[in-house]
C-alpha cells in the first residue's frame, strides 16, 4: 500500500502544480475571468460528485445542480431580490432537488441512479429551451447583477466581471474544505459505511436512506454553491450546465480521486477545467475536437487506467522487489505462523446485552429465499437466554436464510413465528454475516467507532468501548487500514468486535469460522463461549459440526423439504 499512496501523493502534486501555473496568469490580470471562474467551479462539482459517490449514489446531475441553484440565484436577483439572499435560495433549491431525485432513486442500484441523474440533468436543459422569455433559452440568463459586500467607509468589494476572483475562489475553497472534514470525520464515515454494504448499516441502525440524503442534500449544497458563484461572477447562467459532457466530467473526476475525498476530487476537476480551458488554447490547440472535449477525454482516459489498474500496478511493484505477486495478503494484525507464540486467552471486555439475558423462540417459520419462491424448509427451536444453539444441515438446506429471515423479524417488532422470549424483554438481535467483515469504505478504526455509537453510547465513552475489543482481537496494527485491504482473518476479527458492540441480546451467526486458521478460529469460538457466558444467546450456522460441539448445548438440523420425506427439523444433543 505503500507503492500506491505515494504514487497518490505524486499524483496530487502534479495535479496541483499544473492548477496553479494555469490559474496564475488570470490571477494577475491577464487571462479572462469567465475562464477561470468556469474551472474553480468545475471543482467544486467535483468534490460535491465525490460526496454522492461516497455514499454509493454516482450523480450525473452535480453540474444541473449547479445549474438549477445558478438559474434560480440568477432569476430572483433579476427580479428584485437582495443578491446574498438569491444565492442563499439558489443553493438551497439545489440541495432540495438532490434530496428529491434521493428519494424517487430509492430502490436504485448504482447504474439506474446514475441513469435517472442523467436523464434528470438533460430534462433541466430541455426546461431553459422551453422557457426562452423567463430563463433566456439558448442565450442563457443575462446581465445577472454581481455579487457585492458592503465594506467601511462606503467602500464596495465587488464580485463579479470587474471584481475579483480571489473572493470566489476563497469562498468556494472554504465549502470544498468543510466538505472533506465532514467526509473524514464521524458522518463521512457513516455515509462511506452506507455506500459500501447497506444490508450490513441497516443492521447496525445507521439508518441507510438517512444517511443517503444527507449525503445527498450536502453534495447538492455543494453543487449549488459553485453554481451561484459562477453566475454571478460571469453576470450570466449558461444552458451549458446541463449538457451531458457537463454531467460527466465532475463524476469522472471524483472517481479518480475516490480515495482522496472532496478535496482531491476538486483538484482533478479544476484541473480539467483549467487544461481545457487555459492549457490547451494557450498551446495553439485548435480541435477536432475542442479543447474542452479533450480535456474530458484525457480525464476519462485516466479514470479507466487508473480505476482497474491499481491492483495490477501495485502487484507489477511487488514483482520488481522480488515478491510473489499472487501471494494472499499479509495479516498485518498477526505475527506469521511459524514466529507466532502460544496465544495467551484474551481478556474478553464487557458483553453483557443492556436489557439482561434474553431468549429466543420460532415457531413454524417457513425459510423462504425470496418473495413468491416455494419454502425450503420449516424452522422451530426455542433458545434459552445466555444459551448457544448450532444450526446445521446440508447446502441449500436455507441456514443463511433463516438467520437472516429470524434478525428482519425480531428488527421489525417481531412476528407470530419469530420472538423475544420474554416476548415484552426489550432485546436486540445482530446478524453476523458470512461474507466481508466492517464496511469496505472504512478504515478498522472507523468501523469500531461507528458500531460502537450505534450500540448506544456517546461522544469518549463510545472510543473507550472500542479499545478493549483492539486488545482483545489484536487490531491494533490495523486501526488506519480500509476492512477492504484486510486479509480474511483480520476481516473476521474486525467484523466479530463490530457486531459485539451494537451489544445484541441474541447474536445470529452465519458460518462464523468458513475460512479461518487455526489460530483465528480458536480466537472466534473464544469470544462465542464469552458471549453466551456474559449472557448473550446465539444462534451458530456453521458446517463443521465438531467445532460447534465444543460451544453448542443443542443442534438443531435443517433438511431440505424437497429433498427429504423426515420432518424439517430435528433436535438433537451437541
């Protein structure tokens, strides 16, 4: 990883070196301020592309955003509003329609989001042709008045064709950088948590859609200030905005700069701007195509090198230093195996559920793959409080179904099938997935902090809760690490300190050691046994039935009913 964060770090000093010289000439009076104005925007757009993106909502409508906040900041200034007030309602609106194409694109996957966005942003160029008397049509808004602030002694600093672009570029600088604090920080970390698996946030009570339209709503703000700092500075709002190249180019930029946040994502799109813009022109580039085509293309050049090819680049790295390029990933929270001292037992922190032990019944609940399918079996067990019930049978039998069935029905407020045992015992039930461990968008630390806060502590106590689960599990080494650069054992690790702090009362477990070595799954069946012994019920799906034996009381075994002529379930004796 190393190989690559430097090559990230070259990357952003060139990007920014070549902002800088091409920014300089019209910061010294002798480029055009349209220009430049144009690529300070585009940055901004970038980094707001960015902030959708993180949350898992690619937009092409970022630059119709703009466009939306810089019209409507235009219209009402031309119709007798103060100017700060237009802007302030330009950017408002804006944020208002990213919160509304949120929602219409609820049940959306990334690619039909990113369609609707597209569609959302040419249908906005399509309302300025069909409305010339009020928004100009093809000409655009004009003259909209500039952007002025009274200063003392009857002084005037003006923003606009005879003002100066360093009170734009600063005020548009200032929301790109508290946009990248806020994705760094706590709620950057929970949108980056529901961008990377929003099953696994919903789970955990991040409240996914939420999340996604804050997310929304500041990146539409974002937008929106470029948008109305643009207009008034240019003196006139532009169709241009909702053109499809328009659309793409912030989104490409916040993909090249994925890792790097809002502020990366701002550079690479300035830059593209400028390249566009200032560069190229200033070179003798005359087309086909244009310049600004070029620039665009270039950019989208750099997103299919770069996107695909960092994993193939670093392994190219690893050959020239001699190492084996299909090698598994060093778990870097553990020493190797033939170095590595007995395991001492962990001291196992706290994992006693808020409301005391509590137990769990299902009764007849049919195990259903999805809505409208035939049943695959017929699930009844009761699991005492504090107790460990093992849940076997073979593949396609629906053990993973079943759990996941049992957590949407204990979240949902319980069913007739599915309870609480005390039915009226407050309890909260956690699914520990298979697959992954933490949200692939966050660092370990990240993670533990986000699980934590979400098992209903606050502020310093929800940081001091994480601490003994690191020491416990051995993540120390790893805290600053993305989960989705985690070896499958330190994966494990992480996503078992995850779910036991949401603090479950009943802990579903879906093949908790598939995959593990012998020292990680000596580690995993440790933390079970705590558990149930601190109080915690679970249920464990698991194949490897003498390893369950040493945790579980009571099996409970699930048969196909297409396949088998006994009944669904039988229990049996660990």
């Amino acid at each position: 990883m190393t190989g690559v964060r430097g090559g990230r770090r070259w990357l952003l000093a060139v990007v920014a070196a070549a902002l800088l010289c091409a920014l300089a000439p019209a910061w010294l009076g002798e480029g055009e301020l349209g220009d430049v104005t144009v690529a300070v925007t585009r940055g901004a757009l970038a980094a707001a592309a960015a902030v959708a993106l993180a949350v898992g909502r690619p937009s092409l409508a970022v630059a119709g955003l703009g466009g939306v906040a810089g019209y409507a900041s235009g219209y009402a200034a031309l119709h007798g509003w103060a100017v700060p007030l237009a802007m302030l309602g330009g950017v408002g609106l804006a944020a208002l329609a990213a919160v509304v194409l949120g929602i219409v694109g609820t049940r959306l996957g990334a690619a039909g989001f990113a369609a609707l966005t597209l569609v959302a942003a040419l249908a906005g160029g399509a309302l300025v042709d069909a409305l010339p008397d009020s928004l100009g049509g093809a000409t655009g808004l004009q003259p909209v008045p500039a952007f002025s602030v009274p200063l003392p002694g009857g002084d005037t600093l003006s923003f606009g064709p005879a003002g100066s672009l360093h009170v734009a570029l600063l005020l548009v600088t200032a929301g790109v950088v508290v946009c990248g604090l806020v994705l760094a920080a706590l709620p950057g970390a929970r949108w980056r948590a529901i961008g990377g698996d929003p099953e696994r946030s919903r789970d955990a009570g991040l409240r996914p859609l939420r999340g996604t339209l804050a997310a929304l709503a500041v990146s539409g703000a974002l937008a929106g200030l470029g948008g109305v700092f643009a207009v008034h500075a240019t003196g006139i709002a532009t169709p241009s905005v909702f053109s499809a190249d328009a659309a793409v180019l912030p989104l490409l930029a916040a993909m090249v700069a994925a890792r790097g946040g809002p502020g990366a994502a701002a550079l690479v799109g300035a830059a593209t701007g400028a390249l566009g813009l200032r560069v190229l022109p200033a070179l003798g580039w005359t087309g086909p195509p244009g310049a600004e085509a070029l620039a665009t293309g270039v950019l989208a050049a750099v997103a299919l090198l770069v996107l695909p090819g960092l994993r193939g680049w670093r392994r190219a790295v690893l050959r020239r230093r001699g190492a084996q390029a299909d090698a598994p990933p060093v778990d870097a929270g553990r020493p190797a195996a033939a170095e590595a001292p007995a395991p001492a037992a962990p001291e196992w922190p706290p994992m006693q559920p808020p409301a005391g032990a509590v137990g769990l019944v299902v009764r007849g609940l049919a195990i259903v793959p999805e809505p409208g399918a035939a049943a695959l079996a017929e699930l009844d067990m009761a699991v005492a409080p504090g107790a460990v019930r093992g849940l076997v049978g073979p593949n396609g039998a629906g053990k993973s179904t079943a759990l996941r069935q049992i957590a949407a029905a204990l979240r949902g407020g319980s069913r007739d099938e599915v309870a609480f045992d005390p039915a009226h015992a407050p309890g909260r039930a956690v699914l520990l997935p298979q697959q992954g461990g933490g949200w692939p968008g966050c660092t370990v630390e990240e993670t533990l902090r986000l699980a934590a806060r979400a098992g209903g502590r606050h502020g310093r106590d929800a940081d001091l809760a994480a601490e003994p689960w690191c020491d416990a599990l051995d993540l120390d080494a790893v805290l600053a690490t993305p989960c989705e650069s985690l070896a499958h054992g330190t994966r494990r690790r992480v996503e078992i300190a995850r779910v036991m702090l949401l603090r479950p009362a009943v802990l579903l477990c879906d093949e908790p050691l598939a995959g593990l070595d012998g020292a990680d799954r000596e580690l995993v069946l440790a933390c079970l046994g705590a558990a149930a012994a601190q109080g915690v019920t679970l249920v464990v799906a698991e194949h490897d039935r003498a390893a369950l034996g040493r945790i579980a009381s009571e099996t409970t075994e699930l048969m196909r009913l297409d396949l088998a002529s006994q009944p669904a379930t039988g229990t049996a004796p660990a």
